[in-house]
C-alpha cells in the first residue's frame, strides 16, 4: 500500500546479519511497556547506533507529523498515533504559544548528527486536521494500513497536539484514544469496532494543555482517567469501558480540593496487586489513590504531593509500581514513596521516603528495578536513589544536549534516555554513573519513549520512526 501521507524510507541490509531475536518482550502492548514500568527483560539490544553511517539501524519510516505518542507493538504489528500531513500553512493554534515565527523547524529538523544542542527544536505547525491510527510491519517498517479515528487536530501549548495518548493492544484490538476525547476500538486489520466520545457524554475536558493520559487495560477493560479542574468546575472521574462491546461498565467521581490548575493531570494509570488482587492507581490533583478495578470505588488515599498548596502543580509524570510500592512523582518535588494498600486516608502511616531535593522528575516518569530508582529531569539532571530507602546514590548531569520530555528505559542492564534533539545517552544501570554512549538521530523534535520488542529498539523521532538492532558483518 503506497500512501502520500507516510513515505517508507528503507535501509540497506546488505553484508549484514541481524542477530536473532530473543523471546524476551516480543510484545510492548502499552506505553511504558507489558507491565506499564518503563522495563523491558530484553538482552543483547544495542548500545551505539549512527544514522549517517546505517550503524545498527535496521530500518526507517517517515511519518505524516510529529507527536509526543509512544508506539507498542504486537507481533509484526506496530501502531502508532499521529496528525496527517500537514499543508505546510496551519498557524499554532490551541490555548498556549509556540517559539516566535520562524524560530521552529516545521517537522524537518536540522542535518543529521548536528543534534540540537540546548535549544528547542520544537515545530510551528499542529500537523493536519485528522488523527490517525497508523499500523507499520514491524519487520521492514512498510506501511500496513491507516485509519482517520478522529479530526480537529490542534496544537495546544508547545508540547502537545491531540495525538499524545498512547494506543493500547492486547494481541487481537487495539484502542486509541485522542486529545480530543474520542475512543476507537479497532481489530488488527484496521475496522472500527466501537467509538465514544468522552467530552459528549461526559462533558467538555477542563484541562490548561490539553489532554494526553493514555488508557490503561486491565482484564479486558479500558480505564480511562479524567483529571482536570483548570478550566471546569466539573468534577474529575475514572470511567471503565468493556474493551469488546464498548459498554460503560462504571463511572466515578475522583474528588480532589487542588486550586487552581492544580487539578489537572497528564498522567496515566497504573497497574498495582495487594494481597493478590488487582488495583488502579492514579497519580494527580496532589493525591495519590488506589482503586478497585470492578467498580471504581476509591480505596485508600495519600495526599502530601503539594504540600505548599501550589496554584500550578499540575501533574505529568505517572505513578510508578514496584514490589509493593508506589512512587508518585509531582512537579520536580516532593517524589513520595508509599505503601501500597489499606483504607482511608493513608498519608502518614504508609509514607516510605520522601524527596524534597533538587532533580525530581516534571514530564519523564522515573524506572526502578526495585534496588535502585532513577528520576529524570527534564533539564537533564539523573538522579539515583535506593528504591527502598530513597538515600540519594549519585546526581549528574546528562550529556543529552536538550530538554527531556519522554521518559527512561531500564533494559540489559542500561539506561536509555533521549532528549527532545533525537539524542539517546545510553548509562549502565547500577550504583555509579557510566555513560556508555551518546547516539544522535535526525535532530527533529523528539518526546516520545522507546519502546523494546526482542533485540531491537523502536525510536520515534519528530519525522521518522527507526527500528535499532545489533548487526553483525558477514
């Protein structure tokens, strides 16, 4: 299938093998990965790659338009969200500003291998007006089908446009839900299912930039979190959808007395099991809660992530569960670590740690292998603590060149972590700060997370989406 709107660029193979591909993680049904943190058990995956001279990269395929969406990936199926093409004249538009005119580099990007130094590389213009679901062949990247699911793209503020939540596979659908609240299930040959719209049903969304959670499927269920409060007094919610039907199963108030733009939440929902049985956790509007996956209901709550009662603690980073503990990130401080589970009201007595220094996370949501955690600055500051103590281990600055919007991978033994340049510094995982390589693209604006399957890494850039795998010579 040949489409103007997705050109496929391939790279020649020839006088290389590829090493065969493990079994470990041939799936990534989600962003941030099959168990949502960020992990992938994946060995042998590349440390060093060069676009100018085709170093370990296995293909490329230029996309219609940028965006902050990760893709996930299904056996040769590979999905992602994007604007169609743009015309070249859309002006910015949504709630916030861009750069000055003329300052962006429409979607191209500087030269290969000149990066972008510190400055922003952030595109003028939203992409065209339709939102796509995009389906690539995970084997040589070539184009297997696109569907329009939704239009009336926009830009909103200069991190966003209505393409920034994360589709959500589990091997025979896939859904995908958009800025502008509209729900698409899909089968894998690209005919729609069932749709909703949640602001027409639910109404209008009240957040200051837009919306960007990405649904979060738990036993064949979407859920779907709300958290908003800037720009409506209507309250915030969870809603769960049956991923079949499309049938409402449950809708819940999520109640929160955050000021201001406080309220709102760019977060996604995490998994978490207590005692044997499964919870929703949801970070944002300065608490923390869990919740019971059947019906909604809130079961325990931590507040503590605003303790100044800040009028601007919106929250982007997403909670992070691991082997019994939840850390909830805010805007860069405090990070608390909590217990998982009990009732009620549980700030005091399941408080583990907390941070209140310099370097916690704004947008990049922090990994853990349950010994060590590792947050991200937007700025460029990595920070490792011990996950169970939260005693700082070491602070250091990356050699990234740019602001960091999407969030760490933590696989063989590494840390990859990519800048809005295309840039990924690649560290050992562990208890001292090594970096092992710094690997440019092709300069354009990057925010989206890599995403694993087998030995090969899935990066997408502002303009292409490049597959990276070791190569061997013949």
């Amino acid at each position: 299938m040949k489409s103007a709107c997705l050109r496929i660029a391939l790279v020649a193979l020839s006088c290389v093998v590829l090493v065969t591909p493990a079994r470990a993680n041939e799936n990534w049904p989600q962003w941030r990965g099959p168990t949502g943190n960020g992990i992938s058990d994946s060995k042998n995956l590349p440390t060093t790659w060069n676009l100018q001279t085709n170093e370990n990269i296995v293909w490329k395929s230029e996309l219609p338009s940028w965006s902050g969406s990760t893709p996930i990936i299904w056996g040769d199926h590979i999905f992602l969200t994007s604007p169609s093409q743009s015309d070249g004249n859309a002006a910015p538009q949504g709630a916030g500003k861009g750069p000055p005119p003329g300052k962006g580099f429409g979607g191209k990007g500087p030269p290969p291998g000149k990066g972008g130094g510190g400055g922003r590389i952030r595109p003028q213009d939203p992409g065209g007006n339709d939102l796509l679901l995009i389906c690539l062949s995970k084997k040589d990247g070539n184009l297997r089908w696109q569907r329009v699911v939704d239009s009336g793209n926009e830009r909103v503020y200069m991190k966003q446009n209505n393409s920034s939540p994360s589709p959500v596979t589990d091997g025979k659908h896939v859904w995908v839900m958009t800025g502008n609240g509209v729900l698409t299930a899909l089968d894998f040959d690209g005919n729609e299912l069932w749709k909703h719209n949640l602001q027409q049903e639910f109404g209008k969304f009240g957040l200051n930039w837009g919306y960007g959670s990405s649904p979060l499927l738990h036993d064949g269920k979407l859920i779907i979190e709300v958290l908003h409060g800037m720009r409506t007094d209507d309250p915030s919610y969870l809603v769960s959808y049956d991923g079949a039907s499309g049938k409402v199963m449950w809708r819940r108030e999520r109640l929160t007395d955050a000021p201001n733009e406080s309220p709102d939440s760019y977060s996604t929902p995490a998994l978490a099991m207590v005692d044997g049985k499964p919870q929703i956790v949801v970070s944002g509007g300065d608490y923390v809660t869990g919740h019971d996956p059947k019906t909604g209901e809130e079961l325990w709550r931590a507040g503590g992530l605003n303790p100044t009662r800040s009028p601007v603690f919106r929250s982007v980073n997403s909670p992070v569960v691991a082997d019994g503990l939840v850390y909830a990130g805010t805007r860069q401080k405090p990070v608390l670590a909590l217990r998982i589970g009990g009732q009620g009201d549980v700030t005091e007595r399941n408080l583990v740690w907390k941070w209140t220094e310099d370097g916690g996370p704004d947008v990049p949501t922090p990994v853990t292998d349950s010994k060590y955690f590792y947050m991200v600055a937007d700025g460029g500051i990595i920070t490792c603590v011990d996950a169970k103590s939260g005693k700082q281990i070491y602070q250091n600055r990356l050699g990234v060149g740019a602001t960091i919007d999407s969030s760490p991978l933590l696989a063989d033994g590494k840390l990859y972590i990519t800048g809005e340049n295309s840039a990924t510094v690649v560290l050992a995982a562990g208890p001292e700060y090594k970096e092992l390589a710094r690997n440019e693209l092709d300069g354009s604006w990057t925010m989206s997370s890599i995403a694993v399957a087998g030995q090969q890494l899935f990066v997408r850039t502002g303009t292409h989406l490049y597959c990276i795998g070791n190569k061997i010579a013949n």
